[in-house]
C-alpha cells in the first residue's frame, strides 16, 4: 500500500504531532508499505490558541504539494486538515486515493474556530473518506464539525530508545520537557520547585526571557534539545513533571517517560489522564496549583517504592503507543476503505 502523509507543521521543530507522524510513517515502510511525508519546507512561524506552530503559509509550498498530490498512492492521509494551508487544499484537491484525516487538537480555541466558521469545516472535513481524533479529548473538540464519526486511535512513539534507558537517577532532580508555552504549566513548576528546597530542577526546551528571570538558582535552562538526547536526560532524572494547564490531547511527553520507566508527577487533565491510564502510572494533581504539584514531587522524591511502583506501571502504560502497534490499526482503517 502506498501512503502519502501530509503535514502542516515543520518537520524539524519539536511537536506531538510531528513526532507521531514520523513514528507512524516509519513503522508502516517496517511493516511492507510506501509510506511518505509532505511537509513545509519554508515554513511561517504563527501563534494559535496558546501555543507557536510553523505551518505552511509560502505559495512555493503549495505548488510541491500539488506535485506531490499528482504522485500515485492509495491512502492520503492528512495531519491536522484545518490548519492552514496544506490541509484545506489537500482536502480540494486530494485525487482518486482514499482520504483519511487525524484531528489532533485539544484546545478550546479549535472548538470554538469549528462552530463560530460553521459550515465551512464541516463541508471540507465531509470531502475525507475517515476521520480519526488522536483522543476521546480532540473528539470533543472537533464534535462540532464531525459529531461522533470519527474513530480514536491514539498517536505513536518509537519506544525503542526509551525501552533502553539503563537508570542512574541523581537525588532529587526533577526534569521537565517542552516549549515554555502557558498551557504547558512551567511557571506552575516553578513555583513548585521554590516549595522543594534540596529539589534541582532541569528545564530542556526553549524558554522566554520572562522564565529565565523567574527560575531560581537549583534550575538548570538547558534551552532546545534534539530530540535524539531526551532518552539521555531520562536516564539520570528521578522523576519527570508535567504541570500542563490544558490543550492537550494525550501528552507524548508523558509516555516517553514512562516508557523509559520514569516515574511522572502530572496535571490531572484529561489527555494527561488518558497517557496515565486512568492516573494509575503517574501522580496526577489539579491543574495550575503549585502547592498541590509540590505534594506530589515530594512525595516521589521521598518514597522509593511509590517510584518503583509507579516506574512498572508507566512502562506497561506506555506500551499502548508503540508506533508498530498504531500503525497496525490504522493499516485496518486503511484496508477498509
């Protein structure tokens, strides 16, 4: 089978949604199938609904997707089609293949763009063949646009690299991993740490100017890190924290802890809920309360069989986002078009 995906957003910028479609693609040429990637080459840098995106804006784009569309191939398979401007055009342009898009997002601002430019995202989303959410949380959020047809089939990761984490831990430091975004909760963490006083901090990922005047002397900035080096940080972290606030619909960063057996104090927010299994492999807190966050920490940093607990959990957790094992359903989605 031939698969043409394609993908609004950077491919060499840190993102869910990239590293996903990466997995996946990856995971179905390993399986037997031709599966390629369109994605921006010259892509603009926009801010939407609390998080920064570099999407396809540049008419040089679009015409190598029209090329790319005018290749042979059985399944096109569109990552976040309302995004501009990959998506809608593949959606009006998409030839004879079958058409199959994800909907990734988890934010409010999604929600309210479907219903407030009604009928338009429902017209262009009718034009696909299936329609699939990354998580009952994106369900909801494209419901006005889809109702309930869309099938859940959550995004992938290729485990191997985390799986094959050998644990140093160092006392007490506490890693966290992502974009210094609202929603992504790091100045809840933060102050957090300030509430943890032989707690250290490391902080891997771009940060604003505003984050580097609050972080306190036990906060390393190690600014972006290829993604390549994250099994490494793992490695010697006694736990990871994830304080998100919202506008996530699953967590990816969640299960690569996990994964590499990490025990993981979280938000209690439904994506992260879902990546913790109903919260049994991870600590979970309510979102944006600093005090409640530092509970959980200590209570991780001081308890060697909570962490141990927790660490088994997160690695069977995990499991359910192997890229071979995504991919295997949704080559029956693919099938049954």
């Amino acid at each position: 089978m031939r698969i043409l995906h394609v993908l609004p957003y950077d491919l060499r910028q840190p993102g869910g949604v990239q590293t996903h479609t990466l997995a996946l693609s990856r995971a179905l040429n390993e399986l037997g199938h031709e599966s390629r990637i369109f994605a921006p080459s010259r892509p603009f840098r926009v801010a939407m609904g609390g998080t920064r995106a570099d999407i396809a804006l540049h008419p040089l784009d679009l015409l190598e997707l029209r090329k790319a569309l005018r290749n042979p191939h059985d399944v096109l398979h569109i990552q976040e089609p309302m995004l501009p401007l990959l998506g809608p055009l593949s959606l009006l342009h998409p030839g004879p293949a079958s058409t199959v898009v994800t909907l990734h997002s988890a934010e409010t601002v999604a929600n309210r763009c479907y219903r407030w430019l009604d009928p338009l995202p429902r017209w262009l989303l009718s034009r696909a063949d299936a329609w699939i959410c990354a998580s009952d949380v994106a369900k909801q959020i494209a419901a006005p646009a889809i109702g309930d047809a869309a099938q859940v089939i959550y995004p992938c990761l290729e485990l191997d690299s985390f799986r094959a984490v050998r644990r140093d831990p160092e006392p007490e430091a506490i890693l966290f991993v992502g974009r210094d975004e609202p929603r992504k909760g790091l100045a809840v963490l933060l102050e957090a740490i300030e509430l943890l006083p032989s707690a250290r901090l490391i902080v891997a990922g771009p940060v604003s100017d505003e984050t580097r005047r609050a972080a306190g002397s036990r906060t390393t900035l190690l600014g972006p890190v290829p993604h390549e080096q994250v099994p490494d940080l793992l490695s010697t972290a006694a736990c990871a924290a994830f304080p998100a606030i919202g506008g996530e619909a699953l967590g990816l960063v969640l299960v690569e802890a996990m994964a590499a057996g990490v025990p993981v104090a979280a938000s209690d927010i439904d994506g992260y809920r879902i990546a913790a299994d109903g919260g049994r492999a991870a600590l979970l807190s309510r979102p944006g309360d600093a005090l409640a966050f530092a509970e959980n920490l200590a209570r991780l940093l001081g308890d060697h069989h909570l962490r141990s607990r927790l660490s088994d959990a997160g690695r069977a957790a995990a499991e359910r986002f192997d890229a071979r094992l995504i991919a295997e359903q949704h080559l029956a989605l693919y099938r049954s078009l």
